[in-house]
C-alpha cells in the first residue's frame, strides 16, 4: 500500500512545488552528493537530478539512503546511517528521521522539490491517510505522510515494505525486464505486492491475509487446525507460510516447537520428522501461491524474507506451484531475492523517482 503526497493523492501535506524539466535553481551541498544535478545524457543533452531521500524503516532500526532520478536504471543508493526505531514515541520518530536528514549531504536548508520516500513495516489507508503499523505503534491511526511533510518540509511518499521490495526486484533485481512480477515476502509473517509495466499497483499483492488454507494436506492427508490470524480470521496464509508459520505448523503436527532454522536444516539431513513438515508446508503454501499466479500471470515471482535464503525451499515451492498452474514454464518462475536485505531502501527510492517523474511540471 502506497500513501503519496502530490498529483492525483489526497491534500495531506504542504503543496507540492514545481519541478522543471531540464532546468535548476543554483544550488550548493556539502559531501558527494548534492541535492539537485545535471547529468549528461547520451546526446550530450542534460538531464535534471534531484536527490532523493529513501528511508527502510523496520520496527528496530530507521535506516537512510540517498539516490538520484535514474535510480530505476542504475539501482546505486549510498547509505547515511541507521538508527534505533522509537516504536512508542512518535515525536521521537519523526526527530530520527529529521537528525538523519541532517547527516545527509546537502545544503542548510531543505530542498523543497526533493522528496523523502520510506519504505515502511506498515500501511497507509488510502481512504483516511491514516497510518497503520502493528511493529511501531507509535504512528498507528495517525496522519503519518502529513506530519512527516509538515516537519521535514519535502514531499513525502511512503510504500509499503513488501511492495519496495517487488518494486526494487521488478526494476533492477530478479524481475528485470519482465511486464508483471508478483513478489512474495516469506519473513516473520506473508507479504506480497504487484508490480506492472514498472509500476506498483495500489493495494494488490496482499495474499497472506484471507481465509484460504486447507485443513487436510500432505501424503498421507493429515487433519490441521485452522490457525487463528491476527487480522482476525482463522487459517490465513500468513499463519503457516512466514518462519513463525512454520514453527507453529511443525508443533501441531509433532507437538514439538522448533525454531524455523533448525526444521530447514533438519529438513536437509533428512530428518523424518522435519521431512514431513516441509512436505506439508510447501503442500499448504502452494496451492493459493498457484491460484494467485493463474490469476495475475506474473513473469517471475522473486520470494524475500528470511526463508528466501534457503534456496532448496524455493525451489521446492517453484516445482510445487508449477505443477499446479495452467501456464507451463520452461525455467523456474519463484526465485530467490537478487537484492537481499537492500530491497527495501532501493524500492523506496525507486517509488520517490517516480513520483518526481509523475510531478513534473
């Protein structure tokens, strides 16, 4: 879920300046970068760069980058630093940010037309602009991109994290070149989000939530309790598809809680107990993840989260959704992350460049 500042968005923050085309005002910085640049183009024609400021912000730490307006193409982001995240403090929260900002190269004052762009463990109602973020409850049911705007004075765009991480896989990660990715986060919990033609779309990619996984799986079939959810239903797919899923799953069905990467390495020397969970996990897991494909034909799904590193679970959940698909594949369609742990910060930075694009004047 993306909230924006600006054209074709709700008022929620000071109005938005006019950003010319090919032209800046005379600017001076401090450091490397600078907030507004030329570029030369291949035609030796010049092109206008703005910095843009991307924050990743987790409910332990706020961390910031800068990128320039070809983020998209180059995917280079230079790390500021990376503080505690005040989760209970929202005054505090938004002083992080600030005395960040300040740390960043720049002038004095702030550039009005250079936007900050966060990614966010958390949504913004697009309906109330209200925020929503069950790790830093801080910001929940407040006016977050206003009050970010009106403090730090910059237009301000936020993304959800799982949709910065498609949008950086799609542009330059795993899903580069493909017309539709559908990325999947498999962390803590189950995310996802929809990218297409280079675009994020609004509210879509959310597949963890929603009372969809069967009760029977597994060969031979086994009865499982429908778990219940926080979003308040029972049997989502977030209750057994994250690392915390998986753990609960293999308790129900040995009575034994084992830590998520114990089981995939158990799993691995071929423990028969670790065996069948996984075999039913990826049975469980699967058969909405195939239902979403058919439904949306994506070119590639990049997986994130801490069960992405264990490349043999991707790759048994791509044999296992291929299989039940309508479309054949040639080469595998889920994928490991090609960005890692830096997704999050390059996607907020993409989706900042896009907006600067989408304003123009």
């Amino acid at each position: 879920m993306v909230g924006l500042v600006g054209r074709g968005a709700p008022n929620l923050s000071v109005p938005v300046p006019s950003i010319p085309a090919t032209t800046s005002p005379s600017l001076s910085g401090t450091g490397n970068a600078q907030p507004v640049s030329y570029k030369t183009g291949c035609h030796g024609e010049r092109r206008f760069q703005i910095l843009i400021y991307c924050f990743d912000i987790g409910g332990s730490y706020i961390s910031l980058g800068t990128a320039h307006t070809d983020v998209a193409v180059t995917g280079a982001v230079t790390r500021v630093g990376r503080v505690p995240t005040p989760a209970h403090d929202r005054a505090a929260f938004i002083q992080a940010l600030a005395d960040l900002l300040a740390q960043a190269p720049g002038p004095a004052a702030p550039v009005a037309a250079a936007p900050v762009a966060l990614a966010l463990a958390g949504g913004i109602d697009p309906a109330t602009g209200l925020a929503s973020c069950a790790n830093i409850p801080c910001l929940t049911g407040t006016p977050l991109v206003a009050d970010l705007a009106a403090a730090l004075g910059r237009p301000v765009v936020v993304g959800n994290d799982a949709a910065c991480f498609v949008l950086a896989e799609a542009m330059v990660g795993a899903g580069r070149g493909q017309d539709v990715v559908f990325g999947i986060i498999l962390g803590t919990g189950v995310g996802g989000g929809l990218v297409v033609d280079g675009r994020l779309v609004p509210g879509a990619g959310e597949w963890g939530h929603g009372p969809v996984v069967k009760h029977i799986a597994g060969d031979p079939p086994v009865t499982l309790p429908r778990l219940p959810c926080g979003c308040g239903h029972a049997g989502c797919v977030d209750t057994i598809g994250g690392a915390r899923g998986l753990e609960r799953l293999h308790q129900a069905l040995h009575g034994v809680r084992r830590d998520s990467q114990a089981l995939t390495a158990a799993w691995a020397a071929g423990e028969p107990a670790a065996m069948r969970t996984m075999e039913i996990y990826v049975d469980l897991v699967a058969d909405p993840l195939a239902v979403v494909v058919n439904a949306i034909g994506p070119g590639l799904v990049p997986v994130g989260g801490g069960l992405s590193s264990d490349a043999a679970l991707v790759s048994a959940l791509d044999r296992a959704v291929r299989a039940r698909i309508l479309r054949r594949t040639n080469g595998p369609l889920l994928v490991p992350t090609a960005l890692g742990g830096a997704a999050g910060m390059l996607g907020a930075a993409i989706l900042g460049a896009q907006w600067l694009d989408s304003n123009r004047a």
